[in-house]
C-alpha cells in the first residue's frame, strides 16, 4: 500500500517524528521504498514523499539490521 508519513501517524496513532522514524528504520531494513512524490493539498510547500509500505511488518530484535544494497 502507498502511504505517507502523515497517512502512516494517523493510522497508527502516534506523532509524526515517531512515525518518520518508524519509515526510515523499515527503509534501511530494505522493507520500504520511496515510489513518488504527492503534492501537497494547498499546492503550497514541497510535496511529500510516498513510500509502498508492506501489510505488515514483523520484527526480530535479536537479527542485526541488514543492510539495503
């Protein structure tokens, strides 16, 4: 599914810093991409990034963070 962090805080429930972290984690894990850009409603300000996020996501805390590329 392709979300943005704003979309991801909202559906989690938390704040957004809490949710970008959360991305950027799954990111380097290699479990998320970056597919896009989507322009902000009011057409001001830069666009925000969309990222495919899998349906979910399970984490092992005794497995090293593999490294993407």
């Amino acid at each position: 599914m392709q979300m943005t962090v704003k979309q991801v805080a909202a559906m989690l429930d938390v704040d957004y810093l809490m949710a970008s972290n959360l991305i950027r984690f799954l990111e380097k894990r290699g479990d998320v991409k970056v597919v896009g850009k989507r322009p902000s409603l009011s057409g001001k300000g830069k666009p925000s990034k969309l990222y495919e996020l899998p349906e979910s996501v399970t984490i092992d805390f005794r497995a090293p963070i593999r490294k993407a590329g």
